[in-house]
C-alpha cells in the first residue's frame, strides 16, 4: 500500500463469518480443557499489521502525514472490528481467559513512535478491543518487543492488564516501582543469573525478588531459568499471599 489514503484500492477485510468456527471449537477442544489458564494468541496488532502493508519507514510515516492519517484510522477501525469479532467468537466456542496482542512498539534504542502519536493514533482501537475482553471477563496482555518504557502511559491508558517485554532493553526494577499505583502488571525475572549457583542461593535470590516486589504488580516471566528458581518464586510468593513469613 503506498498511501494510507486509498488503502481500500489495495487490500479488503476478510469476514469472520466464512470461517469454519464449529471445525476450529472440534480441533482445540482437548486442548483447551486444562487447569491451567487458556491464552489466545493473535498476530498481529494495528502498528505490525501497518508495517505489512507499507514496511517501517513508510507505515511510520502515514501515522504522523496529515493527508494519510483518515486513512489510517479507517484501517485500524476495521482491523478492530475484525479482531473483536474474532475474539467474540472464539470466546463463544473455547474457554478463552486471556487474549495476548503481539505489537511491537519499539526497537533496540526506542519506540518507533512519541506517546502523543501511540495515545492518538493507536490506543482508541487497542482500548477498543481491551474493554470487548474486559467485558467477557477476559484478561489482556501486550506483547511488545522493543525499549517501550516511554509508551508505558499509552499501556495504561488502553486498560493493558500486562505487558511482557524484552528485560535486557527495559528496566522492569525501575517501571514495576514508577507504576506501583497502575493496575498494570510487568513480566520479568531476576537480572543476571548466573551459571553453577547452588540450590540455596537460587532458592535465596527468588525469596529476595518476591520481597523486593511484593508490593508492586509483577509476574513471574523469563527464559531458561532455572527449575528450582520458579518453584521457589512460586513458593515465597504463595506465603507472603496467604500472611506468612519467608
């Protein structure tokens, strides 16, 4: 699309209703009858699914240029219609709790955009669909790559229940302590550990996070930690719940 303005002369919007829903319920049914919480991942959000149809330059580009922006606002109208009715229906035939958006803000030194462009161009239709989950009893997390700690505000201000982020480019430490008062939750772990630790000094290291955190909104999240580290997380923090000592 090489101008938001006429994107309809480029693209149209497909329509849920040609999907074959009854198919999709028969074949996740097994798989969604668990314990534990049910996510429904969707790819992509209205910034990453702009860039697919102009790439970064252009796609950030049409959401500062005054002659594209209808345009624009046109098309991420629709796309949230479109996820909404997804969401709708996929809530209708699976037990859905949570709805994960993947739509990265952001790149290894900042966002690709101000707040004042996020807050106005993309959190009326990210909020649209965040209060479409709220009202089904459905959670919603953002998954957005990039140094974002800029864009927490528009986060907040779209109703974002979490945000899962990249932690070697955002201080989550700093941010879970900014935002302590904003029912925002961030998803991390403890920085830098390291290889051949004992048992005990990770056992003592997730007792430390826990405390460290106990009155901030955070969860649990990371890759490769280890086995004993996130039993231990989920141990403190169960206690500290329930009034205990630890």
């Amino acid at each position: 699309v090489p101008d938001m303005s006429c994107w309809e002369q480029y693209i149209s919007i497909p329509d849920p209703d040609d999907l074959d829903w009854e198919a999709c319920k028969r074949e996740n049914e097994v798989y969604c009858n668990s314990d534990k919480l049910v996510q429904l991942g969707i790819l992509s959000g209205w910034w990453e699914r702009l860039i697919s149809l102009m790439d970064v330059e252009n796609a950030a580009v049409a959401l500062i240029d005054e002659e594209q922006q209808e345009g624009v606002h046109r098309f991420f109208d629709l796309h949230t219609n479109l996820l909404i009715g997804y969401v709708d229906r996929m809530s209708n035939i699976l037990p859905i709790d949570n709805v994960l958006v993947h739509d990265d803000w952001g790149h290894q030194n900042g966002p690709f955009f101000s707040p004042d462009v996020c807050c106005e161009m993309i959190v009326p239709y990210l909020k649209r669909l965040i209060d479409f989950c709220h009202s089904k009893g459905i959670s919603f997390e953002l998954h957005s790559c990039g140094r974002n700690e800029t864009n927490v505000p528009c986060m907040i201000e779209a109703g974002v229940d979490m945000w899962g982020g990249q932690q070697e480019l955002n201080d989550f430490e700093k941010l879970a302590e900014q935002y302590k008062d904003s029912p925002i939750v961030f998803a991390f772990s403890p920085d830098h550990i390291p290889e051949g630790v004992s048992d005990g000094e990770l056992r003592e290291t997730a007792r430390q996070w826990v405390l460290r955190h106990k009155d901030h909104h955070v969860a649990f999240c990371g890759k490769d930690i280890p086995a004993v580290l996130k039993a231990a997380v989920y141990e403190f923090s169960r206690k500290l719940y329930a009034g205990e000592e630890i």
